[in-house]
C-alpha cells in the first residue's frame, strides 16, 4: 500500500508568524500554491493559511475609502487556522484522502516528530488520479475499429 510519504511534496513552502497576510498572497500568487503551512523556527508546526483566508483578509474598496486599517499588513498570526488535521509519514495514502474528503479539507501538513516534513493537498491527489487512469487506458485491450462485439 502507498503511504503519504511516498506522495507528499518534501520541505514544503512555509511561512513563520511574523510574516503579513500580504507576504502569503505574493507568495501564493508567484508559487501557485493554495496552502502554506506557518512554522516556527524549529520547524514546528504552528498554523496554515490558506488562499481562502488570504481572500478574506482582503479590504473592498468601499472600506479603503473609509480609512479603516488594512489587514493585508496584519501578521498572520491573526488569520491563521490552528486547529489543524495532520498526518504522520507512515499513513496510508488512501485514508489521507478519505479523510481529506470527510473533512471537506485542501490539505494535511504531514508531521513526524512535532515537526513539518510535508504535504499533500487535492492537487496532489488529482495528479495521482490522472496517473491511475493513463495506467488503466494503457493496460486496456484496444479495440479494432469496425469491430463489434
């Protein structure tokens, strides 16, 4: 059976708490990632951000008229997810999904030793999904064109 370890991205793209939800949108933006795990500088994990807080951090343009602060330049330590769903290396890559799916959740930090070594996310799990049918068409008997059956 295939693990998490054997699909996970390695050394994700990380954050710490002193970064702005403003540095997690430009990042987001030039790495086209949707989630970034926050880290202390042991590597622990602490929190994730995800573009659908980056999304509503962001002020309207009404409310920039009026003056009020902009959460862009807030630090993430105001946004971030802390209650988080992880998963050890070991686990099987099956029951990741299934549990990402239950849980209707973009990703799971993978976690060894209280400290981060991956991730996987529903990105990863559509590529393996593509992989596993390119495999299925390839073992598949062709059929003759003007064949029936």
């Amino acid at each position: 059976m295939l693990t998490v370890k054997e699909m996970m991205t390695p050394e994700p793209i990380t954050l710490s708490f002193k970064h702005t939800i403003n540095d997690a949108k430009r990042l987001m933006d030039s790495k086209r990632i949707r989630h970034i795990p926050i880290v202390s500088d042991t590597h622990q994990l602490q929190g994730l951000v995800t573009q659908r807080d980056v999304l509503a951090a962001q002020t309207s343009s009404l409310e920039k008229s009026l003056g009020n602060d902009d959460p862009m330049k807030a630090t993430l330590s105001r946004f971030l997810t802390h209650s988080l769903y992880t998963v050890a290396p070991t686990a099987r890559l099956k029951s990741a999904a299934l549990f990402m799916q239950k849980h209707k959740i973009g990703c799971l930090p993978i976690v060894e030793n209280e400290r981060l070594i991956g991730i996987i996310t529903d990105t990863d799990f559509v590529a393996i999904a593509i992989n596993l049918l390119e495999i299925q068409e390839e073992t598949e008997p062709m059929e003759l064109e003007g064949e029936s059956a």
